[in-house]
C-alpha cells in the first residue's frame, strides 16, 4: 500500500502523543517550581519586589559625629586689644592721670629734675609712634600727606608734659651725632648731664629726637632712642 503526506502511520501518531505528554509534565513542573520560588521569596526578612517601600531596618541611618573639643566647649572671650597687643582702635587716645601704667612708650624727652633726696624725676611729653595703615590714617586726618612719608608717622596732638623717676638701674642707649644708625649704650651720667644740660656731649638735640622708655614698677628702667630717616 502506498503512502503520502495526508497519512501516516499509527506508530507516528503514538510518538506525538507521547511527545504531548512529555511536554505537559515539563510545563507543569516550570509553573510548580516558580511558585514554589515566589513563596519562599515573600517568606524572607526583606521584600525582593522594588515596587515596596523600604522597610526601617533598610532605611540608612547616619550617626552624629561625636562633638570634638572645638564643638563641645565654650568659645572664649575674645582678647582685648590692650591684652593682646594688637593695635588699639583709637592709638592715639590721650590717657589720663600724670602716672602711666607699666608699658612702652614713644615720647620726647625734656628736662631732669631732682636727684638730690630722691630718684631723678625724668620730664617728658608722651607721643605716638605710628605705622602702615594707622599712620596713613593719621595723616589723612590731619590733611597731611599719603601715604605717610617713610612708612611712619609721629602724632603729637598735646604738649602736656609728665615725670616719672628713674629706677636705680637703668639703661639707656642712643644714636651719636653724626652716626648711623644703630644705638650704642651710653653712660647714666652722660645721659643725666644732657638731659639737664649741665655737660656737653654727642646726644642728638632734644628738640629734634624721639625715645622710648620703659616702666616697670611705676620707674623708667630702660631708655632708647627712635632711628627716623
């Protein structure tokens, strides 16, 4: 018996069946196993579905830095300018009284007196020794040139004159006539005699030279002249 493409033989149709079969026994293990999968995943302790908010034990959390010494403490005060040594807001504010507290000062130098029952008392008029900025300020102010001259600028504004004793020691140093320009120790005697001007010497003229003294313990203890150019 002949045979073509529109029948086949009973074996062929037994294969496919079987075939079938086979297959639907696959399909139904893939389904069984994936939800198998998918209800072991909605047991855990976290959510596999992004679709989900995110539970508090997955939310980060950031830890406050513990405070350091500079977070903890209490800034201090600042230091006033009179303690710090930084320049005063007013520099050349007059103080009052004619005893100034122990410290450094600019002045000019005018006469000595006594000496005889007591410490010599030393005549000054106290000026201000300025620089930078400040002495540009100052000379703006008072309509003078700018910037100042030099890089400094001397503000004496009152003549009024105070005295002070020399301690028993002290020291002095000042520039000689016709030197320059470092300072050079001199003798108290010398410096005495010019001061009241009782002797001769290399001293440079009163009128035209500027000193700083130092007090301490309410008593000149050093004396030194300004170099100006």
């Amino acid at each position: 018996m002949s045979t073509n493409g529109h029948h086949g033989s009973p074996e062929t149709g037994h294969n496919r069946r079987n075939l079938l079969i086979i297959g639907a026994i696959v399909l139904a293990l893939l389904v069984f196993g994936g939800g198998y999968a998918i209800g072991r995943g909605n047991t855990g302790t976290e959510s596999a579905s992004p679709s989900l908010a995110p539970s508090a034990s997955r939310t980060p959390h950031t830890r406050s830095p513990e405070p350091g010494p500079s977070q903890s403490e209490t800034p201090s005060e600042s230091v006033s300018s009179s303690q710090s040594g930084l320049a005063d807001p007013n520099p050349t504010a007059e103080p009052l009284g004619d005893t100034l507290p122990d410290g450094h000062y600019f002045v000019r130098l005018n006469d000595v007196q006594g000496g005889e029952n007591g410490p010599p008392l030393v005549t000054y008029d106290l000026a201000y020794f300025l620089t930078g900025a400040d002495a540009d300020q100052a000379a703006k102010d008072r309509g003078l040139e700018t910037p100042a001259p030099d890089g400094y600028f001397i503000v004496n504004d009152s003549h009024r004159t105070r005295h002070i004793a020399l301690a028993d020691a002290f020291g002095v140093r000042y520039i000689p006539e016709g030197n320059c320009c470092q300072p050079v120790k001199a003798h108290n005697a010398q410096f005495l005699g010019w001061l009241g001007e009782t002797t001769q010497s290399d001293f440079p003229p009163k009128e035209t030279s500027w000193w700083w003294i130092t007090i301490a313990g309410g008593e000149v203890t050093r004396v030194e002249q300004q170099f100006l150019p």
